[in-house]
C-alpha cells in the first residue's frame, strides 16, 4: 500500500515539488533538499530528505532545536513547514522501504541514544517504520526536549497498540486538516 501511495503521490505534486524547489533557491543560497541521518524500524540509521527550510549556516553554532518563530528559518521554510509540505521529499523514503507513510516520526540519530537512555520503552517505537505523518504528529505540536518527546511516545506507543485502517484514516484526515490549517510548525 505504501509504495502504490507514494510511487502515485509522487506522481501527481511531482509539479509542486518542482516549483517548491525553484522557490526555496531563489529565496536563499544552498540546495533545495536537506538530508540528515533518522533512525528507522529496528533502529536501523537512514537518510531523510526533506525540503530545506532554514538557512545553510543554521547549525554554525551546533545542532539546535527547532523553536517558534526561529530566525535560522527562511521565507518560503516559513510557508512550507507550516503546510508540511517540507516533507513531500520522504516519499522517496517510502519508495525506498525506509519509511511508511504512517507512523512515529523519525527522529534524528544524535537524539535517540539520549532519549533511549532517559525515557523507559522509547525503544518500543521503533518496532515500526518511521512515517511521513502519525499520531503524534497531528495530535501534538512540534516538542524539543525531553518532556515533550516523553508525551509524543505516548501518542506513538498508542498507535502502535492500536494500529488500524480506520485510525490510519483518520490520521490523513487529520493530516489534511493541518495542511490546509497552516498548523504545522
């Protein structure tokens, strides 16, 4: 299911994806795409694309959450991190068997060993493939720190125990709702 979604998502905003890369050039230096290393199902490391939305130079003083209204973030990141459509390039991970369309977000790899260390059963949530959009992600805002990543496990831990079509479905829903909302942070 995952790869007839994708490979036909892909298909139809390939137009977007194009248009949002030429914008993301023109409104800063750098490339269109932001690659980093995620852990995925079993804990196994893999690359994530997504579309850039902060200037190239925003970790020149080290690796930093993501906060509200964060300078490092460009014009047209603005835009797209608040629709989510920085995401659309992880259909290539999905493609690629990475990734599931839905699931626990894929967290970066320098964060995990912290989070497995401090938090009992963060581990569980890499039982499944990382997704695109899950649980978590439509019913929780975007968190930095421990706390909130102890509270967003409770979301990923819930949907693992109750994964299902209809909760699957009425994660899309929730997931077009934040698109066209502008929620996303």
């Amino acid at each position: 299911m995952d790869l007839l979604i994708s490979s036909l998502l892909l298909v139809l905003v390939a137009p977007l994806v194009l248009l949002i890369a030429i914008l993301i050039r023109l409104d800063s230096p750098g490339p269109a795409v932001f690659i980093q290393k995620r852990v995925g199902r079993n804990g196994e490391i893999f690359n994530i694309y997504k579309f850039r939305s902060m200037r190239t130079d925003a970790e020149k003083a080290g690796a930093q959450f993501a906060q509200e209204n964060d300078p490092r973030v460009t014009r047209v990141g603005k835009f797209i991190r608040k629709t989510r459509l920085d995401e659309l390039p992880q259909l290539w991970n999905v493609l690629g068997g990475e990734m599931s369309l839905i699931g626990p977000r894929a967290e970066w790899d320098r964060l995990v060993a912290e989070y497995e260390r401090e938090i009992p059963c963060y581990h569980f949530r890499h039982l499944v493939k990382p997704g695109i959009t899950g649980w978590a992600q439509v019913n929780y805002r975007y968190g930095s720190g421990v706390a909130d990543t102890l509270r967003k496990l409770e979301y990923d831990l819930y949907y693992i125990r109750n994964f299902s079509f209809t909760l699957d479905a009425s994660i899309v829903l929730k997931t077009f709702h934040v698109m066209l909302l502008r929620k996303g942070h």
